[in-house]
C-alpha cells in the first residue's frame, strides 16, 4: 500500500509555524534559529520527510542543490548557461537539477513544483511565461525558495533577472544590414508572449524607423525559430512581389535554415541576400558563409545568476537585482557586401 507524502504545510502545522520558516529551516537558513532548525529537521526525519533528497542533508539541516530550468538542453547557449551556473555553483559547494520543458507551459509548471518538492535552495530559469505570478513561483516564493530569471524572464520589475539587452542586439544586427546596402530585410521573430523575442522585434523596428525605411508587416514572420521551419519560412521571400533582400531572424537555427534553402535555390549569400542570426551558436562560425550574429555572453550569463542566487539564499531580505549585458555583433561573411578592416571569427 502507497504510503502518504507528509508535506511542508504538514510539518508546519505539527510545529505551529509557517511553510516558510520549515522550508528556510530545511535549507538551512541563517535568519531561522539554530534551535528552530533542529526541530525541523528532527520531525522531518521522524515523519520520513525525504522526497528526493538525501537524508544527511535533512539532518544536517542544510540543502545544497539548485534547480536549473531551460528550455532545452541541446542548444549551444543554454548549455554554456549551465556551465557558467555549474562553475560557481560547485566553488560554493552546490550541486544541480536540470530540467527541460521544451517551451511547454505545462512542463515549466511541474519542473518548477518538482524541484520545489526536492527542496532545492534555489531556482534558476529560463522561462517560457511573461509573468512570475504562475502558482508554481507564487509558490516558491511562499517558500522562500529564491528564483532568478535568466536570458527569458518575466516582465514583472520585482524578481531577479540577469539578461542581455536583446533590443539593442537586433537593432546592431539590423543598423548593420542597413549600413551594407540592404533594404528589404525579413524579420524571423520568436513568440512575442516571450518577452526576449519582443525586444528583439522591437530592435529590428527600431532600426528600420531610424534609416527611414518603410515597415512592411509582411516581412515579419512569427515563431520560425528551428532549421526546419526557417527553411520553409523563407521560401516566399525569395522571388515574386515579397522578395527580400536580407534575413534578420530571432534564432540562428532558423537563419541556418534558410541559409540552406537559399544556397539551393542558387542565391549568392551575401550578394543577393545578407543573413544574421542571434545567439552565436557553435555552427555559426564553422558553415559556409560563417554567419553572422548577436553574442549573448550565455555564460556570464550563467555566473551572475547563480551569484545572485547564492546571495538571495544567504540574505534574508535581498534586494531585487536586474542585471542586463551588454550583447555583441559577431560580423562574419554572410552579411558582407561591403568590406570591413576586420572580420569577427
């Protein structure tokens, strides 16, 4: 017979205090007694309160594991993300969850819930909501269990975040376009409830209003953001009355997408059509023309937010940290026209 899962509101109760002071008490939070702690810890033992984790760090009565939430894991930028999390986190004694949700809303809910229940000390996400007042980070924070939004976070002011300036990157890709003689420019942008791939549209308008060219609704294109899918994207803008004469696309496997169909089609790139692409993924350098691209740093990324995390899990009132970097145009030959005393490899 299934035995019954005591939880965190359970305990609680038992001790007549709040979820809250067990959770921090469990992760071994300074700002709860030592006292506290070791009552906390004792009951959770005494009513097998070991979901997921091992038991010695029940009884030390501190956790030492981070919760890492990606869209997925088989992207260049986001396993530099955890690498640079991984870095840090291991100097500081942390271990880490991983988990993917492939951009479902669903699976972004139950990873967040799961490593809540695995009593992680912190969590760092990149998310596929444009708010944090989901029931699964209402509930984190209920806990105290720290959240910091990484690359994709919310649109909320009140919550830790570590970004790049994704307007800024799209507007340099395509002020670069403009400035190589391109005019008619295709825009592949990502799902505009995400707020990075807003901003990234909002760069590329930006930078057509300054060079007074017309904005053409039908050059945009919304969600291509795979090699599949790009490749099909491109097709129409290719000959008849949409044809273009550059691609600038929210994701680098969708611009590599239309790099292929392009070359089939015998399109000179980056004579008749010039491409840049965002993010800076490991085949950019290395295909035929290098693309160019926007470098997110994804792992500085990484490092500013587990420091963040480890700070907002030591201190027990932190200060909210909005921390956005600086992105970088990667100039290679797929958007050179005309040439440059240096070209970025």
């Amino acid at each position: 017979m299934a035995i019954k899962r005591i939880t965190i509101t359970e305990l609680a109760k038992e001790l007549n205090t709040t979820p809250s002071t067990v959770s921090r008490a469990l992760r071994g939070h300074e700002c709860i007694s030592r006292e506290m702690r070791d009552k906390v810890n004792d009951l959770a033992i005494k009513r097998n309160y070991t979901v997921n984790r091992l038991a010695s760090s029940l009884r030390s009565g501190s956790s030492k594991t981070l919760g890492i939430i990606v869209p997925r894991v088989n992207r260049d930028f986001f396993s530099n993300c955890i690498s640079g999390i991984e870095e840090v986190a291991a100097k500081a004694g942390y271990t880490s969850i991983i988990c993917q949700t492939h951009d479902e809303q669903e699976k972004e809910e139950k990873s967040v819930l799961s490593l809540i229940e695995s009593n992680v000390a912190g969590i760092l996400i990149s998310t596929w909501s444009d708010s944090s007042q989901s029931p699964a980070f209402i509930e984190a924070n209920r806990l105290g269990i720290p959240v910091i939004f990484f690359d994709r976070a919310t649109k909320d002011i009140n919550q830790n975040k570590v970004v790049v300036d994704d307007n800024l990157g799209a507007y340099e890709g395509v002020k670069h376009l403009i400035e190589q003689g391109y005019k008619r420019i295709v825009h592949f942008a990502g799902p505009q409830h995400i707020k990075i791939y807003n901003d990234r549209k909002e760069g590329y308008l930006k930078a057509l209003r300054e060079f007074n060219i017309p904005i053409d609704k039908n050059l945009i294109v919304e969600n291509p953001l795979s090699k599949d899918i790009g490749y099909d994207a491109i097709l129409p803008f290719l000959k008849g009355p949409k044809k273009a004469d550059a691609l600038f696309s929210a994701s680098d496997y969708a611009a590599l997408g239309a790099i292929i169909r392009i070359k089939e089609m015998g399109i000179s790139i980056p004579d008749e059509m010039g491409i840049v692409g965002f993010s800076n993924e490991m085949f950019t350098s290395i295909i035929d023309p290098p693309m160019t691209t926007i470098d997110q740093h994804s792992k500085r990324i990484g490092n500013y937010a587990v420091q963040a995390c480890l700070e907002a899990i030591k201190e027990e009132n932190p200060v909210f940290k909005n921390i956005v970097l600086s992105p970088t145009l990667i100039i290679r030959e797929s958007s050179l026209k005309k040439p440059l005393r240096i070209i970025n490899k």
